[in-house]
C-alpha cells in the first residue's frame, strides 16, 4: 500500500498550475492598434477600440516590430472579424519566410483565427512582421484585432504593446554655469532625415522653444512659441490679460496666433521649405526689461535673403529674468509613421551673458519623454562630424541610457555674422 504525503502532493500540484501559468503567459498578445501601414500612413484606420479596419487595399501591408534577444522558433497567429462566410487570404513574412492562410467568418461579434504556423528567428534584433492581403482590391482583409506570438524566440522580446505609436521624444539639455545671466542662446541644426511630423528644436528654454517642423510634403515651418504665465494647460479663453504675453513685432510673412493643450501662449510660424541636410540657424534672445517682465526674440538665418530675419517678438510677464533651462530637442508629433527613423544634428552652441561674453557650450545630457521608458527603445544621442546628434525611431537596434553626457569637439570660433542690431545688445 502506497502512501500519499499530503505536503509533497500539494507541492508537486502548485509546480504543475506554475508551469501551466508560464506557458499561457508566455504568449504575447500585441494589439492591431500598435501597427503601422506601408507603404500609405494614412491607409486603414487604426484606433484602440476597433484595432485596424477599413483595410480593403492589397497594395498596402500592416506590420508590427519587435526586437528579439534570444533565437528560435516562433509561432504567430491574427485575431481578426469577418461577416459570416466572409473568406480572406492573408500572408504573413517575418525573418524572410512567409506564410500564407485562409480564414472565414463567424460573424461580427465572433473573432476567428489565422494560424501562420512556425517561424524561426535566425538571428536576434528587430524584425518586422508584414501582414499582407491576398484579396482582390476592395475585399476588406477583416477587421484586425491582435498578433499572438509563442515560443522559444520570445523569451525577453520586446514590442510597444501601447496605442501611441509616436518615436519617444528626444532631448538634449546644455548645461551652464551657475549664476550666470544668459542674453542670448544660439544653435545649428541639420535635418538627416525628414519624415512629415518631425519638429526640430533648436533653441529651448524655460519660456519657450524654436526650431524647424515637416508639416507635410508640401509645407515646413520655422516656428517660435512663448508660454504665458499662469499655469494653464489648455484653453488659452481661461488666461487672465495679466499672465498673456503680448506680440511686440514680428517678421514680414510670419503668421502669429494662440497655442493650447501644451500649456498656453503665444505662437507664430513662417512658412519656409527649408531643406534637409542644409544647416539652419537660430538665434533667441532675452531683454528684462525690469522684474516684471522680459522680452523673448527669435531670429532666423533665412537662407534665400542669406540675412538674420526676426520671426517673432514677445513681451512675457512675471518674468524679468533672462534665458534658463537651454535644450534642444526631436518630437515626432503624430504616431502613424513613428515606425520611421528621425535624425538631426545640433552643433555649433553659444551663449551670450549678459555682460557680453560669448561662451560655447559643448556639452549636452540625453533625456527623452515616458514614452522612452520602456514602450520605444529606439532613441539616440551622440557625437557625429563634431556635432551632437538627435536619433529616434525606425526601430534601430541599441539605445543611449537616459542622463547619459557627451562633449562635442569645441569649434573656438563665434560665427563672425551676428549683428548687434539683430541681438538688440552690444557685443
């Protein structure tokens, strides 16, 4: 007669429900709303409710990246809707090896699956799986709801499992002396690359933030914004008169207006198509004009008059401090193409005190937004051709750790063409 010792059996049932855990939770659901539509951004609709719908073109693929650190075999499956009887032809490509399947419908409210069986991950790094549609033109795919993914290859891998879709945001901050009174704040920057919604920020600070924006293929900006006092979020209708900034003067062809939903304030923006890997340049100044207020100027080398040209002018109150908190940064502003790479180089920092000495800044600290954390891994900074670079997106292996500090090569040499008149100070 056997005997059965209760504690080893407890114990021996709780190790099987473990592993039985393990292996449900080894899969990994990654939503339809994180993917991205090639060749056309703009291509389905993508939404966290519904995932991607509207997709009824097989010119198009939705594709989701991963980076993968260990290889091995990997099985995908697609969670989708069909009307009932409804059949779609799907393929799937992920390492160079495609799969193709045949699903049909059960019905609105009943999601089917697509089982694409094994795939093997030869090698560890970002892949991309590219779904793609077999139907004829007009035949929706159906109504996508996830990718599930199981198996050896995906012990530690990584996806952004959130609905932003954005490349983390990418920032730069110059640091400068304690005590000193900055006047001005100059800085280079050049675009590597171009993707529409990418904002450039050459010169920020505790007010504000100049720079360079790809609205769309057709449009690009030079934009300078100052924040009013006060603490408002969003509805610019709620700022008292006493904490507006007020426009004292602008350029010829600057537009000039309201901002919201990032703080409040004072914007303006010319319509400029400046043009990728072209050095632009920046110049923003501060004037306290006494402990209430100080004036904020931006002034842009515009390339065609081959001249300093004011952009905008504003007068800030409950200021009556100089410049502080000096940054650059990269922002990728809308999320349907944050799958593509975004890359500038900013160079050539200067400062000038209050007392009229010019100080280079060579040295900068990374840091980037939440999104940075943990979802998007793909963000960069560095040293290239002597200037420090902005990189995010494109889901390029590797990453810089946040706080991380490099120093440019000093370049000596104050740009011999920044005339006092347009500084408003003597040099």
């Amino acid at each position: 007669m056997s005997v059965i010792h209760l504690p080893r059996l407890v114990a021996r049932i709780l190790a099987l429900s473990l592993c039985a855990s393990s292996a449900v939770a080894a899969e990994l659901r990654v939503p339809a709303f994180t993917a991205y539509t090639l060749p056309d951004a703009n291509g389905t609709d993508i939404s966290e409710h519904s995932g991607v719908t509207r997709w009824a073109d097989p010119a198009l693929s939705v594709n989701w990246y991963g980076a993968f650190k260990q290889t091995g075999e990997l099985t995908a499956k697609l969670t989708l809707r069909l009307p009932k009887d409804a059949e779609s032809k799907l393929k799937l490509t992920v390492a160079g090896q495609s799969r193709e399947v045949s699903v049909k419908g059960g019905g609105k409210d009943a999601p089917v699956t697509a089982n694409f069986g094994i795939f093997s991950i030869a090698k560890a790094g970002y892949h991309r799986f590219a779904l793609e549609s077999l139907n004829a033109k007009g035949q929706s795919a159906g109504d996508l709801d996830a990718l599930l993914l199981d198996g050896p290859a995906l012990a530690d891998a990584h996806f952004n499992l959130k609905e932003r879709r954005n490349a983390a945001s990418v920032h730069l901050a110059y640091p400068v002396a304690r005590g000193t009174n900055v006047a001005a704040f100059y800085c280079e920057v050049t675009a590597v690359e171009d993707p529409v919604t990418t904002f450039y920020m050459a010169c920020g600070w505790h007010r504000g933030y100049f720079g360079m924006q790809v609205n769309s293929p057709t449009e690009r900006r030079i934009i300078f914004s100052v924040w009013d006092s006060g603490g408002e979020t969003t509805d610019r209708k709620k700022v008292n008169d006493e904490n507006r900034v007020r426009l004292l003067g602008k350029g010829e062809g600057v537009y000039t207006g309201d901002f919201g939903n990032e703080g409040t304030g004072g914007h303006s923006h010319l319509k400029y198509l400046w043009k990728t890997g072209e050095k632009q340049r920046f110049i923003v100044t501060a004037q306290p004009t006494n402990e209430t207020f100080t004036v904020f100027s931006g002034y842009y080398f515009h390339p065609d008059k081959q001249a300093w040209f004011l952009i905008s002018s504003w007068r800030a109150p409950k200021e009556g401090g100089w410049l502080r908190g000096l940054h650059s940064f990269s922002e990728n502003f809308w999320g349907n193409n944050g799958h593509v790479q975004r890359k500038a180089l900013y160079g050539n920092q200067w400062i000038r005190t209050e007392t009229g000495e010019w100080v280079e800044l060579t040295t900068a600290t990374f840091s980037h937004d939440p999104t940075g954390r943990g979802d998007r891994l793909d963000r960069f900074m560095g040293v290239e051709t002597g200037q420090f670079f902005l990189s995010h997106g494109g889901f390029v292996e590797g990453f810089t750790k946040f706080g991380e500090k490099f120093t440019r090569p000093p370049l000596g040499k104050l740009p011999s063409d920044l005339p006092a008149e347009i500084l408003g100070m003597a040099k």
